[in-house]
C-alpha cells in the first residue's frame, strides 16, 4: 500500500467505515431519496444544538442561506452585510434573491471587523451574515448588539465551525437563524449537503414549507456524490505514484472528472454569480446517512484539528510565517498562515506532494470576476491583504504528527532559501 499525500481538499474527512457506508448506501437504490433518513439528520442535529433549536436539511450550505433570505423577505432594493473573505457561493445567495451584497472588510483574525460594520449600515439593510472563517469564533456577541440595535436579522454562517465555541455556547445560537455545510471539505462531509438551524418556529414553519416544493436533484447527481469518497478512497493511495507531475492519482483524478462521475464544489456558472437549477434542492436521503455517520466523529474530529494546530502553533516558532491567535474555542477546520509569497510557498509544497489550501486566494474565490458579484477593488483592504498573504495547512483528521512534522520541516526549509 503506497503512503497518501497531505492534501487539505481531496476528501479529507473520509475514513474506511465511510467508504463502506458510501457503497452500502450506492446499492440501495430505492433508498437514494428516503425521508427516514433525512429525519434522522435533522433529529441528530436537533440533540446537538438543544435549547428549542429545529434543524431542516437540504442539498447544500448555500441552498440554506438562500431559503433563509427568501424566507426573511429579501429582495430587490435590499442590501446584506457579509465580509470579504468567503466564498462566492454567499454573495451568490444575496444575489440570487434579487438583493445587493454589501462587503465589510475583516479583522486580522479572518472574520467581520465589528470595527468597520456600523458604517455598511444604511435604510436599505437587512440582514448582517456572519460567518466564523476556518472555525474561528467571529466577535459574535459585539455583532449582535449592532443587529439589534438596528433592527436587523443575524445570519450565522457555520460552514467552517460546527462543534465551535463562543464564551461556552455553541456557534450557530447566537444568531436569528444559522446554516450549515456538509461540504466535501468542511468539519463533517456528506460530500454536499447543508442544513437550517433555528429555534423561531414562524422561520421554521415557513422554511419547512418551501423545502417541501423543492425537487430532489437528479438521480445522476447523487450518484456522483455517493461516488465521491469510494473513487478518492481508490485514487488517493496511488496519487504520488508516477514522475514528477504525472502520477496515477493525479491522471485518474483527470480522468473521473473528465467523464463527470466526480463533481466539482462550485460550478462554472457560479463562478460569475450565475444561478443554476441544483440550489435549492431537497437533501437526498443517501447524502444524509453519510452526514449523520459523520456526526458520531464530530468531537474525535474537533479535537484531533486542536491537537494538530497546537503542533503548528509549536512547530513554526521563529519562521518567517504569520500564524493566527490562538482560540481554545476554535475547531480549526484549516489552520491559516500568513507570509508574503503564499503562492510561492504553495507551489514548493506541490512539488513535494503537499497540497495545502488557499482560502481565499481572491477575496471573493472562486469569483471570476469580482465586480459581477458587486465587490469594489480597494473597499476592503485588509481582506485583500489576507488574501494575497494567507495559506492553509491541513488539520484533517487523516493527518498525522509525522506529516505535521513534514509540514513544518518544508516550511523552514523553504524560508531558508528566501
């Protein structure tokens, strides 16, 4: 058996038993689409967070935010504070209900600077989404008194921080309502998948109501889904074996999403603010077993990252690289680095067969252009300063003290050269 390569983003959360589940789950064709098993998520994730909180899933994290702003009314002339450092997939959602995303800039710890936010604020806002980036508890309370005191609905963006902490409460109840990602690379993974979670039951209603007119996505769809950890479960072993830049992992990679049995996180067309058919979509019941299966993990998970962040913390004392405040709270879904020459370094690792992650390269990614999604370049300088700086190294639960070891020891070699 050949060593996998420390990749942050080929399927970093899967393990045996999900592999086996994943194929369980492939041959039960008439069980693709079970209401049982979506019940089960949402009764798992109601235990979890408590205190009056329901949870609804659908077939992704921005399927969610999207229902939430119809839900609350958003729409056209209507503006939403989120920050510049995210993913396209947010504004997107704004932009989808017909709504003007408004861009706050972010403080040094990757998350909406409170400093900042009062000034976004004018007669046409609505909502403020607040999103915890790689885990990393936001100053949730300060953003909440702002919300209040103007009257607007708080969004939680917990994407990057199920199981996280704020002052001994969970991320996700702090907000008017909260939304989750079962992303391929996110702290738990049924590939896609996302949920709502509130406790005002005229939200829920009204939500609950919509998702029962969504369609379920294709057949095909969820087959690639439910294709996607057994296919990496057998590329990923052989991924560095081969010369230089052609290996065999890498060629059946190409090869599973040249024939489209492998999707892709975002598609092209949202790469431009484009809407497409698949969001929203019901949750398929298959992708919500693997969910559910995964929430047995979530504090093995949570405290392997911590255990892996505090080796880095340790590990890179007298490097060149910035590292972040600590956070006990924090899950540390990625932990992030800031040096000037990111994609240099990003590309040294490469040639060494380490794929580290780089969220967010842009301060809008994958955008392909940012003022299709309604950002001004300069409006948020810190955020593109993160961007242009920041590298994520791995925390995955696959990921061992050796290969933070290699990690660090390729970090040191390559500031010696620079």
């Amino acid at each position: 058996m050949f060593d996998k390569p420390i990749a942050i983003s080929l399927s970093p959360n899967t393990e045996p038993d999900d592999v086996r589940l994943a194929i369980k789950e492939l041959l039960i064709f008439n069980g693709w689409y079970a209401s049982a098993k979506i019940t089960a998520l949402e009764s798992t994730l109601n235990d979890y967070f408590g205190d009056g909180f329901k949870s609804l899933a659908v077939n992704s994290g921005r399927s969610a935010l999207y229902l939430i702003l119809e839900t609350l009314g958003i729409g056209g002339g209507d503006e939403v504070i989120i920050q510049a450092f995210t993913c396209v997939a947010v504004p997107n959602s704004v932009l989808w209900c017909g709504a003007k995303p408004v861009y706050t800039d972010v403080d040094d710890n990757y998350n909406l600077d409170v400093n900042t936010l009062e000034k976004k604020i004018n007669k046409n806002t609505k909502a403020i989404v607040v999103q915890h980036t790689f885990g990393l508890p936001a100053r949730i309370e300060e953003i909440k008194k702002i919300a209040v005191k103007h009257k607007l609905h708080l969004i939680e963006d917990c994407a990057h921080c199920l199981g996280g902490t704020y002052k001994g409460r969970k991320l996700g109840t702090f907000g008017d309502i909260a939304f989750l990602s079962f992303g391929r690379d996110k702290v738990l993974s049924a590939v896609f998948g996302g949920a709502v979670i509130t406790r005002n039951d005229k939200i829920f209603n009204l939500i609950t109501a919509k998702i029962e007119r969504l369609k379920f996505p294709s057949r095909f769809w969820v087959l690639q889904q439910q294709l996607h950890p057994i296919l990496f479960s057998l590329l990923l072993p052989v991924y560095n074996l081969g010369i230089g830049k052609f290996t065999l992992g890498k060629f059946l990679l190409f090869f599973f999403q040249r024939i489209k049995l492998l999707s892709l996180p975002v598609y092209e067309k949202e790469k431009s603010g484009g809407k497409i058919d698949l969001f929203p979509r019901k949750m398929p019941g298959s992708l919500a077993s693997l969910a559910k299966h995964q929430f047995t993990k979530l504090n093995r998970y949570n405290r392997h990252r911590r255990e892996i962040a505090r080796l880095y913390f340790d590990g890179l004392k007298g490097t060149k690289v910035i590292t972040p405040n600590y956070d006990k709270n924090s899950v540390w879904l990625r932990y992030p680095v800031r040096l000037d020459k990111a994609g240099e370094l990003f590309e040294y690792a490469k040639a060494r067969g380490m794929l580290l992650g780089r969220w967010y390269k842009s301060v809008i990614e994958p955008a392909k252009d940012l003022s299709v999604v309604g950002y001004e370049l300069g409006s948020c300088p810190n955020a593109e300063k993160l961007a242009r700086t920041v590298l994520n190294l791995p925390t995955y639960p696959g990921l061992n003290g050796t290969d933070v070891q290699k990690v660090i020891a390729m970090i040191k070699k390559w500031s010696i050269t620079k």
